[in-house]
C-alpha cells in the first residue's frame, strides 16, 4: 500500500476520533451540569433540600402516628372496661 494513502487514512480515523472526543466531553459537561443541578434540589444549595424536607415530613407522619395509635389504644381500653 502507498505510504501516502496510508497517512491520510490514519489523519482521517485521527480527525474521527478527534471529533467524538469533543462531542463527549460537550456530552459530560451537559450531563454535570444536569446532576450537579439534581445535587443541589435534593441536598439544598444554602437552603433547605429536598431529602431534608422529606425526613422532616415522615418524622411528624411517624409522631402522629404513634399519637393517634395511643389515642386509639386508650379509647379502646375505656371502651373494653
């Protein structure tokens, strides 16, 4: 084979494989951004997150819940006596 066919052949997988490197980086850098902004709605950016505002809510679910179950245990044991 040409020594000149040769060359131009790996310049063209070069200039290919250039291409795709710089489509996945601009791919990684969208991808980044899209979780670091994920990140700060669930974690909180300085303010109160997401995952923190969901433990709060099932700790006074899981307060109530007992409130309500020995509301319901006394009410039962009046009614039963």
């Amino acid at each position: 084979m040409d020594p000149v066919a040769q060359l131009e052949k790996i310049d063209a997988r070069l200039a290919d494989i250039q291409a795709s490197m710089a489509e996945m980086r601009m791919m990684y850098d969208a991808h980044s951004r899209r979780i670091e902004r994920v990140e700060h709605e669930l974690f909180g950016n300085g303010r109160t997150g997401l995952s923190a505002q969901v433990r709060a809510i099932l700790f006074i679910v899981s307060g109530l819940l007992g409130f309500v179950s020995l509301l319901a245990a006394n009410v039962i044991a009046a009614w039963l006596s």
